[in-house]
C-alpha cells in the first residue's frame, strides 16, 4: 500500500486531499499542527495522526519515524497573512513570519523527508499564481509562494538532471472556498472536493508535471519569465 503525508490536512483542502487520496488506496498520514483537531481528521478519515507544525519542526526525527517510506507528500499547509492589507502596509514581521511558515518551513519538512521519500516518490506543494492582480494581491502570501514556487521549479530540475525517478510539482487551484480567505462556493470559487479532484488527478494522469506548476484547468507553467527566455534562446 502506497503512503501519504498530507500537511494541514485537519480541514479544507488537506482533509479533502487526504480523503481521496483515502479513497485511492492510499494509507494517509495527517499532518497538522493541532493535535485536537488533527487527531480528530485521523479518526475520521481512518489515518493517522502525525503533528506537523511549519513554524516548529523540532520533531522531524519523530515524523521521519512516523511516516517510514513515503510514497506523496503533499505540502498544504500555511498561512495566510493579511490578505487584504495593501502592499505598502505590511511591516517586516509580518512578511517574515510568513516566509518562514510557508517556504523555510515547507523546505525544512521537504529537506527532513528526502531520505524517506521513495525512489520513485512525489512532492506536491499547493500554490498560488503570484503576479499581483487588482482583485488579489496579498504581499505577504504571495512572496512567500514565489519563494515556494522557485524551489519547486529548482528541485524538478535537479531530479530531472541526476537521473531520478523523484518528482515535484506545484499546483494551483484557484480560487476555493476555505476559511483561509473567506470565500464561498459558487460561480469560479470551487468546493475543496473540487479542487482536490484536480490536484489529486495529477497522480495518474499519465503526464510528467516534474518541476513545472499545473494550473487548475491542467495548464502548466514551466518558468515565469517567458520573455526573458525567449531573449536568452535568441541570443
């Protein structure tokens, strides 16, 4: 039986990913930073609990021994910041507090598990588009998914380039309704059973998604500065 680590998978999309992945004949593991809650997800969904918290992971040796070989991770969890404040408005706490949860802490549990993650393993880090937009551009959030993104992007190329069967890639929902952001479902916002439909799609489709970010209408992103390259193959 193939194992899952899902992070933040106590509610929203990382229990809905952990559920279908479930579903698929995986044994899962519930990463979550409360223990209450996290336990609770485990029980429901017939997991188990392993604590997981981005902000602390002096326990890694514990979830290393936790999980043992790991076939998935899925990098869900994270925080938001503030994701209405204006860009001019965030201080340096505040963007640094969400750097380190959401890329140094998704890169130390990565970094923890490589020795644990199968030879033919997968890395899944839910994301975000990170251009900002009129309609959606929280600075702290965003910064912290660029740094994510690269990483993704950089890991995928060092697999591809040793040779390994190890692959990693980014996913980006869309819009989901989650009390990350308040929205609710409907019209363009997708249920979290939605979106995890398509990000757990990406396991079997059949497609090498290494390194690059798949968009929720299945679209990739192999790199963001398109012009840039095109400058560089013509020069």
């Amino acid at each position: 039986m193939k194992k899952a680590l899902i992070t933040g998978a106590n509610k929203g999309i990382g229990f809905e990913i952990a559920k279908q992945l479930k579903a698929a004949g995986y044994e899962i593991f519930i990463g979550a930073r409360n223990a209450n809650r996290g336990q609770e997800a485990a029980t429901v969904l017939g997991g188990k609990y392993v604590p997981v918290d981005l902000n602390d992971l002096h326990n890694l040796a514990e979830i290393q021994q936790a999980v043992g070989t790991l076939d998935v991770l899925v990098n869900n969890a994270g925080i938001p910041g503030d994701m209405h404040k204006s860009g001019l408005d965030f201080s340096d706490r505040e963007l640094r507090e969400t750097m380190e949860v959401n890329f140094f802490g998704t890169h130390q549990l990565i970094d923890g598990l490589r020795t644990n993650l199968a030879a033919d393993g997968v890395i899944i880090n839910v994301t975000i588009p990170v251009t900002p937009k009129a309609y959606f551009s929280p600075l702290a959030y965003q910064t912290s998914k660029a740094a994510q993104n690269v990483l993704t992007m950089n890991y995928g190329m060092v697999f591809a380039q040793s040779g390994s069967q190890r692959r990693i890639w980014g996913f980006m929902p869309g819009a989901v309704a989650t009390d990350l952001n308040g929205l609710a479902a409907g019209g363009f916002v997708k249920t979290p059973a939605a979106a995890t439909e398509l990000i757990v799609a990406t396991l079997s489709d059949g497609q090498n998604h290494n390194g690059k970010l798949v968009n929720w209408d299945g679209s990739e992103i192999a790199a963001y500065e398109v012009d840039f390259n095109q400058l560089s193959v013509q020069g």
